[in-house]
C-alpha cells in the first residue's frame, strides 16, 4: 500500500493494520502478545513491587493544633465514589449524603456492560445540590462516545430517557431543573473508533416534566467537527465560547445569553481572530462588569474589563507584566486572585475590583499552587493547597480579611520528604534557546554520571507539565531516582508564544528542546545513556519517541503510551482534524505541512538496522482518540529494520481507550509491567 503527496509515494506496507477487523491484524497481535508474556514472565520480582506501590498509597495526614475545618467551598452535600465489585467485575458507582456513614448502590457497572470483556467508565459528572440530582456521561470500554443519565438522588432513581451520542468528557451545566449538554450527530456504525465526531450542538433538558425530552437551542454552524464551541454557565448567564463564519474566514465569538428569558438568544458579545495566540476567556462577572483573560497584544495574559451592555469595547484593567498569567479566581467578596508563574515559582497576586494590589504572595519553587479561589461572598476563610512532585497536597488556610495565611496539616510518606528536593535549571536547545526544567532528586545526590533518570514531557497543545505527586514516581526518588520534566517549547510555561514556539512548522524545535535535555543530564552528570529513560503520554508520547528515532543513542529505553506516530494519516482518524490539532500539526493537504509532518513522523524515520532504545509502546485497543493502529503500524516497522538486538515491544490494555476504563486488577498489571521495565532498563535493584 502507498500514498501520494504532491507527486511523491510514500509506501505504507503496514496500512492494512488501520482495519481492526484484518484477521492478519489478530495473528500479528498473538505473536505480540506472546513476545510481551515472555517479559512479563522474567519479573521475578513482581510482587516485590507491587508492594513497594502499594506501600506508596499509604499517605498519612495529621491536622496542625491550630486545624480549623474545611471552609464551605469544599463542603459538598453528596459525595460520590466508584468502587470495584469483584462479584460482578465491574465498576459501580455509589453515592450518600455527606453525614451519613452508609453508601448506596446508584449505578450497577454489570446492567450497563453486555459482555465479560467490557469495561465501563464513568466520565463527566454534575450534581445538581440545589434539586438533588445528578448528570453522568458513561462509556463503555473508555470510548470517548457516552450516553448521559440522569438520577435523583433523593430516591436513586433513574428518569426515563437517555442523552444519546455525547462524549465522555461532555460539560454538565445546571440552571435550575434544566440541565445543558452538547451531543453530535450519531456516528456511522463500524466506525466509531475512526471517524471525526461531527454535528455539535447544545441540548436543554428540562427535568421540571416527567416526559420532557431534550430540546435543541443552539446549532455549531461548523457541520464539519473542525471548529468547535465550549460554554458555561454563571449567574443565570450562560457563555458561550463559539466559532462564526463571516465572509470565507472562521472567527471567534463570545455569546451571552439570559437564561431567565424564556427565548434562548445568544448575543455575539465579543468577536475576536481564530489564530494561535490569541486567547480569550471570561474569568469572573459582577452586575454588569466582565473580567476577561486574555493574550491579545500581550502573549504574558492580562485583565481586561468589559460592560455586558456595551459590546466589543475592552479596555486594560490588570495589565501583562513580566509574569506568565496562569488563571484569574474570584476570592471572597470583592477580590481577585491572578496567579502567575515565572522560572518554576507560582506567584499570587490579590488585587480588589478597582484593580487596586493588596499582596503578592510568593510560593515555593519547584511547587504548585492549587484550588485558590472562593466563591462565597461570605466566607472568612478559604482552603488552598500545594503540591510538588515529592509530596501530595499539603493544605494551608487563608484569612481573607488580612490576606494571611498558616497551614493546616501535615502528611508523611514511605520516605523522608526532607531529603529531597526540586532544582529549576536552565540548559541551551539545539538553536541556542533557554530551557527550564525541573529536576526532582535527593538533596544529596552525587552528580559522578551513575543516576537511574526519568525524563518526562508533553510538550504540546500550550499544556505544562507543572509539579503533582505521582505516588508511583515516588517509588522511583524512594530508589535513589530523579525525575526530569523539561518545559519544552510547545507547552505552556512561558505564555502563548512560548506555546506557539514549538506547534506546527515548528513541531521540530519541541523535538530538539527534549533531546537537549537529555544531553544536559548526561554533560552535568547526573547520569549517563546506560540509565536514562524517557516516557510520555498522548503527545507527550509523539515527543519521545520523535526524539528516539532522531537521536537513539542518547536514551537507554522509551515508555510511549497512546502516542500518534503516523503523522501522514493522523488526520484522516477520530479527532486529527478538528481545529485544535490543525493548529498544533498541520495537514499534509497543504504541502509545506506534508514536508515538515514527514520530517519528524517517528513511523516515517525508522532506519534499516538501526539501534533504537528499548521500547514499550502502551495501548488501549479501544482508543477511539488516538486508534491503537498508530502503535501497531510503528511497532511493526520498528521490529521489521531495527537492529533485533534491541527490545520493542507492546502492551495491550483490553477494553481500555485514551483515558482508562480499566478494571483495577487490570490497571496494577500495566502500571506494574511499565515500572518493572522501567526499572530493569535504569539498573534498579529490587
């Protein structure tokens, strides 16, 4: 099989393996699986590591003397938990009122499933507290299709209809008794798992009657899936985040409408160039004045202030500075909270309505600032947290009349936190660019090139990779290990344009910062090739193996998981075309794309005996956002001209897409499989 591209072919001898329903495709998964039990089998110390992990989850918290209890914005009135029933073998999803101690059944994963072989994944879920009711999206073996259900949650009852063709991460908004939701048009049967979700529209469901059905109020005018709209709802306002087509160009628009008003209109508020840098978003409205986040003119982010009644006048409120301007948060009454990032260190500053400065609050470096807002005007108090890559959230308290803040517990781990710590480095990329990284080590650690290290990046979409605690990445700094997590260009870290830096035509130089960061480890010894393994996910997983095909004696092995690889044909599957992975990719329709997507493609590199860095590729057969085709083509032509001195091999997660689905015996076996690899590859001892 081969394609053309602007009078060149390109053979593609391993196409047949996009059909999933090929009989050679199960053969050649066979011969895969026997390769990958044959690993599996030499882990002799299996279950050595299991409880090493299982010891990792094992977090103890302890309140400070001076503790005062969880402000309102965390007291929920229900809480909800998925729970593995192992008489069944299925996921249920259960419920209660917060002060009761029993919980009750609301969902039996077994009524929704048809087969053993299935698994069912609860997505998106809004309860409504005010109505005592609940939306859920669930899907089945994580397909990003869904249907949504709604229940009462007084009764655990079901209300009798269901919301048909939605996605799993499908947003849940409640005015009252109507719930709002997008649902697309029913994709073809067979092709589920590959073609492009198109027909967007917004559905309102009243549950105010018995027997009403979902009511249809707003139309995407793309038919094609290309551009898409978002929404949300706020003060009986809700916004819209839509595209407009106006003569031959797709443009941006804000839309507000009043959902008291019984005709639904949304008003074009805000219209605004579809371009890459350009962002635009309402942080926060009081009466009639707008907060917005933006980058036009200023790719740091800055406030600006808007009048509902006057539209497409803006005028500066909080200006850009020097400072990457991560989110805008409503704190209490009258305050805002702008929170920044500049080389690695979170920076909150509160400003009041006038735009006014009433502190900056500098936080740790190396950590990262979580949940600071507070919605409630009357609210004293409010609860934030940081965390980093070595601890979970550790919880502080702040008094929002003098803006101090204490914390409120304590946590400790299977090791000494005290030991370790997170540097923020800089290192020069291939065209002379400055790269930050974290690097997550013990305080100690001797740099003489004998370091077990772990790279790990992104790198796409404007997305950072910012400080969390992973507990089974703390069984690898608990074995003397470091954690890197360079912020290539591409992500996020330094704005827009930082973001811009490495999309598209410039994909290449993402490629080049995370090689770089590599070469920085190995040259200011914190180890060497022999103990250097990198690992991605989605994109992430794109970047590091890009990376290993480009330069494969760099990394002793690669851990690349529901990444694309056949950069040729990602646009012809699922999402590869909507309006986000344009911008990030390009289409090798447009020739300048086609030369740029075929220079970095990782299935399109491979040389003919060739060393490459041991490889496990990781797949749900299920994913229906990146098909599970992408790993196989690569594999395949992998094994085929790779040096057969090397290891490349796969792991098949069933019944498992993008995100998961997997039952929990089955999500230990992958994540135990991952690590003993990755430990073996390192020289870790167990």
């Amino acid at each position: 099989m081969s394609d053309t591209y602007f009078g060149e072919v390109i053979e593609d001898p391993y196409q047949w393996m996009e059909d999933s329903n090929d009989p050679q495709l199960k053969d050649w998964l066979d011969e895969q699986a026997k390769l990958t039990k044959r690993q599996s089998r030499r882990q002799t110390h299996y279950w050595d590591l299991r409880a090493q992990i299982a010891a990792m989850y094992r977090i103890r918290r302890e309140k400070t003397e001076d503790h005062v209890e969880l402000d309102p914005k965390f007291e929920n009135k229900f809480n909800t938990k998925i729970d593995w029933n192992p008489y069944t073998g299925s996921m249920d999803f259960l419920y209660k009122l917060k002060e009761h101690k029993n919980w009750k059944k609301l969902i039996k994963g077994k009524d929704i499933l048809k087969s053993g072989e299935e698994h069912v994944l609860y997505g998106s879920t809004s309860i409504n507290e005010d109505e005592n009711l609940i939306a859920l999206a669930i899907s089945v073996n994580g397909s990003d299709w869904a249907e949504g259900h709604v229940y009462d949650l007084t009764t655990g009852s079901k209300f009798p209809y269901t919301l048909e063709n939605i996605r799993t991460g499908t947003n849940f908004e409640w005015n009252g008794r109507d719930l709002y939701y997008t649902g697309y048009k029913k994709p073809k049967v067979g092709r589920e798992l590959l073609d492009k979700p198109t027909g967007e529209a917004l559905y309102r469901l009243s549950l105010k009657e018995l027997n009403a059905r979902p009511e249809l109020i707003y139309k995407n005018p793309d038919t094609t899936g290309t551009n898409s709209f978002t929404y949300d709802i706020h003060q009986k306002n809700l916004k819209l985040y839509h595209p407009i087509f106006s003569r031959g160009t797709w443009y941006k628009a804000i839309s507000i409408a009043d959902l008291d008003k019984k005709q639904f209109q949304p008003r074009n508020f805000l219209v605004y160039p579809s371009k890459n840098n350009i962002e635009l978003s309402i942080a926060h409205i009081k009466g009639d004045s707008l907060f917005l986040k933006t980058t036009i003119g200023a790719p740091n982010g800055k406030l600006l202030l808007a009048n509902l009644n006057k539209p497409n006048e803006l005028s500066d409120f909080i200006p850009e500075y020097d400072l990457n301007l991560q989110y805008v948060n409503k704190l209490g009454k009258n305050k805002l909270a702008c929170v920044y990032r500049k080389e690695g260190q979170n920076i909150a500053l509160i400003f009041n309505l006038n735009g006014e400065l009433l502190r900056k609050i500098n936080f740790p470096k190396g950590k990262k600032l979580n949940h600071f807002y507070e919605n409630n005007d009357e609210a004293k108090i409010t609860n934030f947290s940081i965390s980093s890559f070595f601890h979970p959230n550790t919880w502080y308290q702040l008094n929002l009349e003098n803006l101090e803040f204490k914390p409120s517990e304590s946590i400790s781990v299977p090791y000494d936190i005290n030991n370790l710590e997170t540097r923020y480095v800089t290192y020069t990329s291939k065209d002379g660019t400055n790269i930050d990284m974290y690097i997550t080590c013990e305080k100690n650690t001797v740099l003489d090139g004998s370091n077990p290290v772990l790279i790990y990046a992104y790198g796409g979409y404007g997305t950072t990779v910012e400080p969390s605690f992973d507990k089974a990445t703390g069984l690898l700094l608990a074995h003397g290990g470091i954690l890197a997590v360079p912020n290539v260009r591409g992500g996020g870290a330094k704005g827009s344009d930082w973001a811009v830096a490495g999309r598209r035509l410039q994909k290449q130089k993402a490629i080049d910062d995370f090689i770089a960061a590599g070469e920085y480890l190995i040259k200011n010894n914190y180890t060497t090739s022999e103990k250097l393994v990198i690992s991605g996910g989605s994109h992430g997983a794109l970047l590091v193996e890009a990376s290993a095909i480009q330069c494969p004696e760099l990394f002793k092995a690669v851990i690349a998981e529901a990444g694309p690889y056949d950069m040729l044909r990602f646009n012809l599957f699922t999402i590869g075309s909507v309006d986000t992975n344009l911008k990030e990719f390009g289409t090798p329709e447009n020739i300048e794309d086609y030369k740029n997507l075929k220079s970095y493609s990782p299935l399109h590199n491979i040389a003919r005996n060739k060393r490459y860095p041991n490889t496990l590729l990781v797949t749900g057969d299920t994913d229906d956002r990146v098909p599970p085709h992408h790993s196989f083509k690569f594999l395949a032509k992998l094994q085929e001209l790779g040096d057969p001195s090397g290891l490349y091999h796969l792991y098949v997660t069933p019944g498992s897409g993008h995100y998961g689905a997997l039952a929990p015996e089955d999500y230990v076996d992958k994540l135990l499989y991952e690590y003993y690899f990755m430990f073996e590859q390192m020289g870790i001892e167990l």
